[in-house]
C-alpha cells in the first residue's frame, strides 16, 4: 500500500494535489462592514446548543455583514506567484451570543469564489457556500475608484445561485477607532459531518474556535451606509432585515492563522 501525503484531499504519494498547504496560512485584505439591527427573536433561531443569546443589555440584534477582498498563503508563500491561488472574497453574516459566561462573535452565513477557501473554511467550522462576490477598491491616483478620505464612496454585492442577495453602500464620513462591534470578539463555530449511512447521526460534530496571530490592523474609517438584502428560494438572509443601519466601516487586516482549538468534542 502507498504512503500518502497532504494535509487535505486528495492525498497522493507526493502532497502536490492536495487543494491545501499545511497552516499556518496568512492573510492580507481589505474588509467593507455595514452593521444593523434586526429582530433579536431571528439572532437567537440561528444559535444552536450551547450558545445562547447575548443579554438584553448587549444588543442581542445586532447583525454585521463583511465583504473581504483578501490575499492569502501557505508558509512557503508560493501562492505569491500564482495569483489565481492567492486571491479570493468572501462575503459573510456574523450574530453574537454566549457560551462559557463570555461574549463570542458566530459566522451564521457565508460565501466565497474559490474552493481553496471554501475547503478552509469547512475545517474551521464556517458554513461556506460558493458565492459572487465584488466590492469597490479604494485608489491612490486617477478617478476610477474613492479615496481612504471623507466622501469616498464604497459599495459591495454578493449573488448566489444566479441571484441577488445583498447591496450594501458605505460613504466613508473619517477615521474611525475600530471597524464595528459585532466581529470583534473571537469566533465559535460547530463543525459536523453526517454519517455515511445517512442515518440523522453526525460522524463529526464538535465545537471550535479560531485563533490568529501576528494581527495588524490598518486605519479604520466609518461612514454612513445602506443595506438591501434580497429573497432567494435557497437562502435565509431575509430574515435578518434591518431595522436600525448602525454604520459602515472600512478597514485593511492582515492575520495569521496556526489553528484552532475543540471547545466542546
């Protein structure tokens, strides 16, 4: 019997296949936020046991959703010259609640362009969906782009499936001290894989969590901002509808990620 390598599938005799390279895994981007609020009643539907809502007095509807336009690598940094293995986006929906009497941030909805990152993102515990996604790059010279100052005008969509699910707008208002409240805690997710018999039991079922190192945080800006989220017959983001636009912000974060830890096996 052959001796296979690759710390994902496929695994073959040299490693070279496998869709990824072992962590730690780095990356640089740029991240537009619009936060809201919605009906808390529709946070707490996507909380699983154990995980609770927050507390009344936490803002237990708050909803941010993060475009990312990102640059990512293995250690060895090949991925640099290979762009199409380098750069994806993302799009994602993040609640709060509480576990373990402490505040954790949930990723209850996301999609990316790629399957390296959408791989990634199943062994982290993010419930990644392949989606399109496109978001407006601030500029330095010439008129085709907003610059990181007052007035400068971001937008991004997200699509699924041929569909439209999202339109956000952010006009940019000055620096900020931080980029929103509801992504700023770590995250704790639930990683599961049914059985192969099919049977209603899981074969993998625990929860996670994420750390990163080697964090470096870009000058945030906020503004003002606009959400419209849209139906689909296969997606749920309706149900978040705002009720109060909280703001926008936009701001450049570069993270490395070394692992993670089981919280509940």
């Amino acid at each position: 019997m052959s001796e296979v390598k690759g710390f994902l599938f496929p695994r073959t005799a040299t490693g070279k296949a496998s869709l990824l390279p072992p962590p730690p895994w780095h990356y640089s981007g740029d991240l537009l936020t619009v936060e809201w609020r919605t009906d808390p009643d529709a946070v707490q539907r996507l909380l699983p046991d154990p995980l609770q809502p927050v507390h009344d007095d936490e803002d237990p509807g708050a909803v941010a959703l993060v475009f990312a336009d990102w640059q990512s690598c293995g250690d060895d940094l090949a991925e640099l010259d290979d762009p199409i293995r380098l750069q994806y986006k993302e799009a994602f929906v993040v609640v709060r609640c509480r576990w373990d009497d402490r505040v954790w941030s949930r990723c209850a909805y996301i999609w990316v362009d790629k399957d390296f990152a959408l791989a990634r993102g199943h062994l982290q515990g993010y419930p990644k969906k392949f989606g399109s996604i496109h978001q407006t790059r601030p500029v330095t010279v010439g008129r085709a782009g907003p610059r990181l100052e007052p007035g400068g005008r971001f937008a991004a969509t997200l699509a699924a499936y041929d569909r439209r699910l999202a339109d956000v707008r952010v006009t940019l208002t000055g620096p900020s001290e931080g980029n929103g409240f509801v992504n700023g805690h770590p995250m704790i997710h639930h990683r599961f894989v049914p059985r192969i018999e099919c049977d209603g039991k899981d074969a993998l079922a625990d929860v996670v969590t994420m750390r990163g190192r080697d964090v470096e945080l870009g000058q945030a800006w906020a503004g003002t901002a606009d959400v419209e989220l849209h139906d689909s017959p296969v997606e749920e983001l309706t149900a978040l509808a705002p009720h109060e636009i909280l703001g926008g912000y936009w701001r450049s974060v570069g993270t490395t990620f070394a692992g993670g830890e089981t919280l509940i096996p």
